[in-house]
C-alpha cells in the first residue's frame, strides 16, 4: 500500500512565523508604528525622521507589510488596524514596551538544547553576580510591564475598600506604585532583597503613586514581612522562578502578611493546566525558564492550589487578566475556632 503524502506544514508554519516576529521587534525598536501613526509616509519620508538609509528601511517596510502589521497605497506605508492599536507609543494599549524583554526571551530560547544537555541553565539569572549597571537596565526594561499588570488588575478588582497592598518580589515597584496612584485611599509596601530595593528606589519615586510605597528589605522565601494585617498581597513573576519548596514557602509566608479575608494575588506566564498542554504560552515559558533557573520552572494549577490550601487560603480562583496573563488568586481564612 502506498504511504499517504505528508506535508511538512506544522514545520513551514513554524520556521514562518520566526522573521515576522523578528521583523515587528526591528520595528518598534525603530519607531516604525509610533511615527506613522499621524498618517501615511513613504520610505523615503520615515527614513528621514529615523536616521537611516531608505533602501534598508524600505525592506523591513515590505516584509511588515507581509507580516499583516503595515499596509501599502503607492509609493506610502501606514499602520494596519493592529498596530495602530497596540504598537503605537503612548497609547493606552501599547505592548512595544516589551520588546527588549522579549528579545531577550528569543535570544536566551536559542540555548534550550545546550540548557538541556549540560543539565544547567545556560543563560543563569544570577542576580548576586550581576554588576548594578546590569540590573538596573533589566529592571528598567521590566518596568513597564509592571505597570501594566497593575493597570489589569484595577480593570477586574475594585480596590476601592484597600487601604493596604504589599508587592512581594515586586522589582521596580511599578505595580505597587501604579495602583497607589490610583486609589486615593491605598498605601503601599514594596518587599525586595536589599540590594534590590537600594538600587530601585530612585525609578520607584519617579513612578506615579511611588511616593506613597514604603520599601521592606526582605526575602519571601526565608520569612513573612515583618507587618501583618494586610488587605492585599501580590506575587508577580516570583513564584515561577522559584523550586516547589522554594514556591510553597514563599506562598505560606506571603499568606501571613494577610489579615483574615484578605486577598493573595499571584500572577505570572508560568501558571500551567494539569496535564502540562496548556496554556501553549507557559508550556513555552517553561522551556525558557529552564535556561534561566536551576529550580525555577512553570508550575501546575493544582499545585498552586495545594500550596495555598496549605497557607490557609480559600477559595482559590484562576483568572486571566485582560493582557492575557494567568493569575491564581485566593481569600485568607478566618481562624479557626479553638
């Protein structure tokens, strides 16, 4: 019997969609979206206002026309219905914030296999090690970010009965800052590792809301912070990069901080569906971490459910947030009756 045909297409779909992707970062890095958005331009005319060559230009111009995030009339280049959304800087949708981060997912993704192979993670995000200059360049790239998660929650969370909120691991401090900006009545604390905090303090005051945000030197996983009685507790992007004891621990103690009722928030990419086939971004993410992390990985729904069931926290709800992120979010019980 003859073999039915098979065509490689998973694979062209693939190996496809890699220059578009390249292709959209080259432009939000040039401000290709941000300066066409006043209006058509020709390659020539946008040449000018960036600083570079028309013919070079003119190529990255077509091949975003191909990637659906430009249109072509004539001899002009305007922004598809897309980018104009999302991709234009200061607008309220924009995501070419995250560009950099994303470069350096891409890039750090190239060194799977050998993370793989050697057993260590190839790209290692050893802060200890990192010089100030270094850091303060990383954070000042997640930044954003930051802000913009804190943006998702006051879109699904009314906060206007918080008065206290906590960001553990919290970075810049950006969330913290941006949801003190706007809730009049709340009032914020930032738990970083000491150099950390040292080092973000001056990007935290400089952020809306910031001047409202105490800073706790302190690390999650060895102890709660020091006050207790909050109303809110966020974890960003810190349980994924932490082992599972590393990750219960950290929840326990964040629990602590809480007061009875309160609401533990923890957010990240890294948050999968049981069997490990979804959500295709954090199965994708976990890869990533692997290249990062010694112990850090994607951990599953229900794993962040025992360990927050062990911290005293019910029910627990997964939400997705209007960016697209995962969130985990749970209630501190009411002490039992003895």
């Amino acid at each position: 019997m003859t073999e039915p045909a098979i065509e490689p297409g998973t694979i062209d779909r693939l190996e496809s969609a890699v220059p578009a992707a390249l292709a959209m970062s080259a432009g939000l890095e040039l401000g290709v979206f941000t300066r066409l958005a006043p209006g058509p331009l020709t390659a020539a005319a946008l040449s000018a206002r960036i600083g570079c060559g028309e013919e070079r230009l003119q190529r990255l111009l077509h091949a975003l026309v191909v990637a659906g995030l430009l249109q072509k009339h004539g001899d002009t280049f305007a922004n598809g219905a897309e980018a104009d959304a999302f991709l234009v800087e200061g607008k309220p949708r924009y995501r070419g914030s995250q560009h950099k981060p994303t470069a350096h997912l891409w890039e750090t993704d190239l060194k799977t296999a050998q993370s793989i192979r050697s057993g260590r993670p190839a790209a290692s995000h050893d802060f200890s090690k990192a010089s100030d200059d270094d850091l303060l360049k990383l954070f000042a790239e997640l930044h954003p970010g930051t802000m913009a998660t804190a943006q998702d929650l006051l879109q699904i969370f009314d906060f206007s009965a918080t008065r206290t909120v906590i960001d553990i691991g919290g970075g810049s401090g950006g969330l913290v800052a941006t949801l003190c900006a706007a809730v009049p009545a709340l009032r914020g604390t930032l738990l970083e590792l000491p150099r950390i905090a040292g080092l973000v303090e001056p990007m935290l005051r400089a952020t809306p809301g910031g001047a409202k945000v105490a800073i706790e030197h302190g690390d999650i996983t060895a102890a709660p912070p020091r006050e207790a009685g909050y109303d809110a507790a966020i974890l960003r992007a810190v349980v994924q990069v932490l082992g599972p004891d590393d990750a219960a621990r950290a929840i326990r103690n964040a629990a602590a901080c809480l007061k009875p009722g309160g609401m533990l928030t923890i957010i990240g990419g890294g948050i999968l569906d049981d069997d490990r086939l979804g959500p295709p971004a954090a199965v994708y993410l976990n890869l990533t971490f692997l290249n990062f992390y010694a112990e850090g990985r994607a951990h599953t729904e229900s794993a962040h459910r025992a360990w927050l069931a062990a911290a005293g926290c019910g029910p627990v709800r997964r939400l997705q947030l209007p960016s697209g992120r995962a969130a985990i979010v749970a209630t501190k019980n009411e002490p039992k009756e003895s």
